[in-house]
C-alpha cells in the first residue's frame, strides 16, 4: 500500500510540472549517466508488536533464562510494551519515534532503449527511534531505546522511462547503521553497564519515481523499506548495592539482558534533488 500511494504521488508529481519546465530539453539524454543527489524527508519507525527484553541469568550466552526472585516467582511478571516506559507499572508506554532524515548519494544509470539500469550508493541520518521495555515486581522499568547515528547503502535499481522526462524504479541492496543504543532504568540498587555503540547490517528496498526539469536537474519522490540486524548490544547486570537474595545475583551473580527482536525496521519517505552530468 505504501508503495502504491508513492507511485500515484510520483506520476500526480509529474503532472504538476507545468509544461514550460520541459521546453528546449533533449529527453534523449535523460537517465543516462553519473548523478550526484541530495534529499530530505521522514522516517517512520512502526511499533514492534510482541518484543520484550530477555535474559541469561548464568551468563553462558544463551538467553531465555527467567529471572526469578527468591520465593521462585517471576521478577519480570508486570511483563513488557513496545516502547519507552512513562513510569514504573506496565500501564503504557511512548510510542517509537518518527523523526526527519537527510542524505547525499551518488549513482550511474545506463539507459538502454526506454529501460533503465543503474546503481546508488548513499549515506545520511534520521532521528527515528525505537524502544522496549520491562517491568519488574519491585517495582522498577528498564528500557533499551537505539537509532542510527549513520545509515549507508548500496543498492541496484531498474527503471522505465517512457521515452524520457520521467523515470519509474524499484530499488535494492545492502544496508549499514551505526546504531547508537541507550539504556535507562529506575532500579538504583544493582549497577549496569552496556557496550553503546553497535554495527547492524541488512538490506533495503523500495521504488520511487523521477522527473528531469531541465537537461541536468531532476526531482524524485522515494519510499526505502530498511531492515539491519544487530545482535551484539548487551546491558551487564551486577551488583551494585543489593543484597545477594536480588533477582539478577540469584543464578550466578550476574544477569545480561538483550533485545528480544535484534531488527531495527524503517520506512523512509523522501524528496530528491539531483544533478546529472
């Protein structure tokens, strides 16, 4: 459905143009050749339904563990939502955050007849976030927020160009984010350490549309899909100033907590503006 409603406003796009724009062009020339691109538009980050945090409470590097108190119940009963927690009971939390997105790219298209192959490689930044969050009988939250200092791609795309002026695609490829993960907790009684900054990677895929305005500017409109993978941030429970009958301490002195779903997902909705040479 996204992509659909990025096609219908792409071609609605083009027929806006007023017909001078297109005077004294050579359509021949068109999508043929290096680019250079920079655009803007939102990121919109969709809540992960069912993610929760889980646990190795022995440290073998094996998650699932449940982290029990000492009467043998389940510390983490109160259960988990999908998003920032507001306060120490699960009753709601902030939704994930959309956020605007800037990048710069670089491409080469070869034009064969009205068909279009080429290849992008992109860099830039988005302020979207996504978070999680768990409950403990204490009670006490603890979440796990990240979004990506940097996103980069490089990605194939093959287009039609009904004869030129405009140009319809879809696109794909591997993917890069330099993830900048936070975690924040209202227990004030264990200590907690975490390994910030991780590296996921995956791949991204969408389609766009693009309309030349003069022989060498071109204006577009882009939906990207990304999905990149990280499995290494880890929280390290220990500690601190609770006593040794604390849920974490129970089965080995320490507990690691990580991300249920280790995906951060995307959607991207973007403006172009290019330059050919």
């Amino acid at each position: 459905m996204k992509f659909a409603a990025l096609l219908a406003a792409s071609a609605a796009s083009v027929l806006a143009v007023p017909a001078v724009a297109q005077d004294n062009r050579d359509p021949s020339r068109d999508f043929d050749g290096p680019y250079i691109s920079i655009g803007g538009g939102a990121t919109l980050q969709g809540n992960d339904r069912g993610e929760t945090l889980v646990f190795d409470t022995d440290r073998d590097g094996t998650y699932g563990d449940t982290v029990n108190t000492a009467g043998g119940t389940n510390a983490f009963s109160p259960g988990f939502c999908n998003g920032a927690a507001t306060g120490t009971a699960n009753m709601g939390c902030r939704n994930d955050k959309d956020g605007p997105e800037f990048f710069g790219r670089l491409g080469y298209d070869k034009r064969m007849g009205n068909f279009v192959l080429g290849a992008v490689v992109e860099g830039g930044h988005s302020v979207a976030r996504d978070s999680v969050s768990g409950f403990s009988t204490t009670p006490a939250s603890y979440t796990m927020s990240r979004e990506a200092d940097y996103q980069a791609n490089a990605r194939l795309r093959a287009g039609y160009t009904p004869g030129g002026g405009a140009l319809f695609y879809v696109t794909g490829g591997g993917a890069y984010a330099r993830l900048d993960n936070k975690f924040t907790t209202t227990n004030t009684a264990n200590s907690f350490a975490d390994n910030g900054k991780t590296n996921a990677w995956g791949y991204t895929v969408g389609g766009g549309a693009e309309l030349m305005v003069t022989n060498n500017i071109g204006i577009g409109l882009e939906y990207l899909y990304t999905d990149v993978k990280d499995n290494d941030y880890v929280v390290n429970v220990g500690a601190g100033t609770a006593p040794a009958t604390n849920p974490f301490l129970l089965n080995g002195g320490g507990t690691d907590i990580r991300r249920s779903d280790p995906h951060f997902r995307t959607h991207s909705v973007r403006g172009t503006l290019s330059y050919r040479f």
